[in-house]
C-alpha cells in the first residue's frame, strides 16, 4: 500500500490535502489544538510566537476572499509571514506552469504553500514537489477537498453539539460540485456520526453519494425531519454547464432552507453555511440570520482551525 | 537512595510559606498540568480572592522547531487582567527553566504584571536559563537520565515520582 502522501515515517500530519484518508486521531487532535488557539484569539494580543521566522504563501489559482484572508490571519497570529500571489493574474497568465511557480516561491525560502486550485489534485501535485522541510496546505482543489473548511466544519459541530455520536447531520443543495461537501462527509464518518445525510435535486448528487455512507434524500422534508445540524451549501452557478436545474427560483422552492422547512429539524439545530451565500435562493435571510444561524461563528472558528493546521505540520 | 518527600507535605508547607507574601493584588497562575494541580491546592489554602488562571505554554516554547507542537496543547485561561497584578506563577519540578521562560513570555501577552514570583514543588539540578524559584517546597537529587514527575491518583492525592527518560 502507498504510504499517505499527508503523514511523515512518525505517522504526523505532513501536509493537509484531504480529510479523506486521515486518522480519527489526527482529526481529533486539529480540533483540540485549535481549541487552545480559540483562547489565543479571544486575547487583545492575537498573537503567539510559533511560526516566527517561517514565510507562508498564499497560493491562489481561483477566487477567494474569505479563505483566503483566514489563512492570511491565521498566519499572521502565528507570528509567519504572509505573502499573498494572486497567480491567477500574473505567473500564470503568462504560461508559467505550476511547478515553475511553485519552485520559484521555494527558492524564496517559503515553508508553507497554501494552494487554491480549480483542478483537483493540483495540491498533490505541489506536495509531490516540494522540498522536505516545505508543507502544502489545500484551501480548495476543483470539486475534490475542501480539508480546512471541512476541519472548521467539524470544529463547528462539535463546539454546539459536544459529541459526535448520536447526530444526524444533513447537507442539502449541490453536492455534486461541492468540494465542501465531500470532505465534511469524510470528517464527519470518520469521527462516528450515525446519521449523514444529503438532500437535493437528483442532477446535483453525485452518482455514487451512498458509497460515501450517507443516506440520499430527494425530499427537503424528509431529509431534515429530526436533523441536529442543516449544512447548506453554496449553488455553484459558475461550475455548473448545462441543464442541471430548471432555475434559481425553483430550486429555492424545492431546496431554499426557509424557516417553515427549518422547523422540521430538531428545535435546537444550527444551521451551517461555508458561504458566500446566496440568499434567497439556497437559503432565506430569515434563516441565515435567525436564532439558529452559526454561520458567522464558523468564520471565527476557521481561523483557530487553520492555527492548529499550520503549527502542526511546520512542527512536523 | 533517599527517599522522595511527600507531595501532599509539601503542598501544606508552601501554603503556610506564601500565607506571609499574600496582598490583595495577588493572583495565581498554574502551569498545565503538574503546576495547575499545585496552584489547585495553594489556591485554595489561601483563600485568594482572584480566581485562578492556568497556563500552558505550549505556544512559546522553544523546542518547537526541533520536536514539534507538544502532544495535547491546553487553552489557556486568565480570569483577570493581569495588569498590575503581583503573580504566583507555580509549576510541580523546576529543571532547565525553559517552561518557565515561556509561561513568562506567555503572561506578558495578556499584560504587564506588577512582579511575578516562581513558586515550585521541588527543584532539581540541570538549569539551563537564569531562572530560580522563590518558592520552593524541596530540592531532589534526580539521578541521571531520570525525571522528577508529579502524579495525581484517581482519588487526586499528589505524588513526586522518578521516570525513567530525560
């Protein structure tokens, strides 16, 4: 069997490119360190010594605000510094190839690549290349991993819900195009949530959805009778081509979480969103900023997230 | 070989030993996990009036770049503003001092203390920082290539045990 391409000889987490594959153990231990890093970012001084002196590179091959400045943050508390590349604009608009850029940023003496890319697998590809002493962290390949959004994800239900055992934890919209998606579903068997279930259109679940162990429902108000957490993920416009839905209303209709539809979830479910949102079409404003709403605590979260991520790998 | 002293002994001794240096300014601050189950007991022999904070240093430590994040990071937890404050930093075995260096760096990113003092259970020899204790319960003779460690039992009682390992 190949060895993980994300864990060194000692079994420690090398690089983060996937939640699928990891250990039980190295989830739980992101989650705890980012917990002692959510008392860093409580502080007036946000900021430890850990990474002083380490140069991380921000590496964005596709659009992003949000990621991209929580790694950004989360860098800085760390004490790393932080150079952003919008590639998209420059190296690679010129015809330079990724592992041209990637190897001109390592002979800038970088330590952390954080990669954005829309081909799946392009962070591999990286982690493939580096040098030894260099990590790969991806904040997003195509539809493949979406790894710290689904840790933060993960952070996220266990700061509401305590426990993963005994949850049903419902993920509704497009599926198919959700790298968000995926890597929660991973994280969130591998961690012994029973109940995983995703809600959609049959044009936006993927062929295979019940091989990743979770339950397929077509039906809104089947598929969030009883849940603990509503998951609702972005509609893709821009990776969508052809025909997949009739129209934004319609899916709204059938799959818009709205407050009627929210209360056949259990009285004290959060509702999650990766963002950015699309309101009123994946998910009404009545919802996004009512009392069951954790979407902005997530943002919070992501950036103790990404802290644990970082200093586990650097120290590896 | 001599025999270890009694933790418990020595927790009772401290107290009545730090009852004299006690103002109203001073607070406590225990050091994950050994320290936190000293300052546990001092806390409450003294009585002190700000709650107790706890520390782990885990984010300043020195030997990152060599070994890596320690294996379970604590929170840190500071109830008080530490401005001004006249602080019992107090950790179980005083060796390199390299702990406390970083509970010091750590201390100072949530204020500027008016004093800190060290409180410890027990010293050994091996410093490698110019730092000592004003506080300290006993001094043990640690035989090479052992370490001094604090134990707490299932019933919470507190016992100095030697390891083997540096």
């Amino acid at each position: 069997m190949a060895r993980n391409p994300q864990l060194n000889g000692n079994g420690e987490l090398q690089h983060l490119l996937s939640i699928e594959g990891l250990p039980r153990e190295i989830l739980l231990k992101i989650l705890d360190t980012a917990e002692s890093f959510a008392g860093v970012t409580e502080r007036d001084i946000k900021k430890v010594p850990l990474l002083r002196g380490k140069s991380v590179f921000n590496l964005f091959f596709e659009g992003s605000t949000r990621t991209r400045t929580t790694f950004e943050i989360a860098a800085k508390r760390l004490s790393a510094d932080v150079i952003n590349l919008n590639v998209a604009v420059s190296s690679t608009a010129k015809g330079e190839s990724l592992l041209d850029t990637v190897a001109n940023l390592s002979a800038m003496q970088a330590d952390i690549f954080v990669v954005r890319h829309g081909s799946s697998g392009a962070p591999y590809l990286v982690a493939r290349h580096v040098k030894p002493h260099e990590h790969v962290i991806n904040a997003g390949d195509g539809r493949h991993a979406h790894p710290t959004q689904g840790l933060l994800d993960l952070y996220t239900i266990r700061h509401y819900k305590k426990e993963f055992g005994g949850l049903t934890v419902a993920i509704v919209g497009d599926v198919l195009h959700s790298r968000v998606a995926r890597s929660l579903i991973h994280g969130l068997t591998t961690l012994g949530v029973p109940e995983v279930r995703v809600i959609g259109p049959q044009t936006l679940i993927p062929a295979g959805a019940a091989a990743l162990g979770v339950r397929v429902f077509h039906s809104m108000r089947e598929g969030l009778k009883g849940a603990d957490v509503v998951v609702m993920l972005r509609l893709q416009n821009e990776r969508m081509s052809g025909a997949l839905l009739p129209s934004a209303q319609e899916f709204n209709k059938h799959y818009g979480l709205s407050a009627d539809k929210l209360a056949l979830a259990k009285p004290d479910a959060i509702v999650m969103h990766p963002g950015p949102m699309n309101r009123g079409v994946e998910i009404d404003s009545s919802v996004a900023d009512g009392p069951h709403s954790v979407i902005l605590p997530q943002v919070t979260f992501g950036i103790s997230v990404r802290m644990a991520v970082m200093s586990m790998i650097a120290g590896a | 070989m001599a025999a270890l002293p009694e933790a418990e002994k020595l927790c009772e001794q401290l107290a009545r030993e730090l009852r004299a240096v006690v103002k109203p300014s001073t607070a406590m601050v225990g050091i994950h996990s050994g320290g936190a189950w000293v300052a546990e007991r001092l806390h409450a022999a003294l009585a002190l009036k700000i709650p107790l904070g706890l520390l782990d240093p885990a984010f300043y430590r020195d030997d990152y770049a060599k070994q890596g994040l320690a294996r379970d990071p604590k929170r840190s937890k500071i109830p008080f503003d530490v401005e001004g404050k006249d602080l019992l930093l107090v950790d179980d075995v005083l060796y390199t001092g390299r702990t406390v260096r970083a509970a010091m760096n750590e201390l100072f990113d949530y204020g500027r203390p008016a004093s800190i003092a060290l409180v410890v259970l027990a010293e050994r020899d091996g410093r490698q920082l110019p730092v000592c204790a004003q506080h300290a319960g006993a001094k043990v003779a640690v035989p090479a290539g052992q370490r001094l460690r604090l134990k707490r039992d299932a019933q919470g009682r507190l016992s100095l045990e030697l390891e083997h390992g540096a």
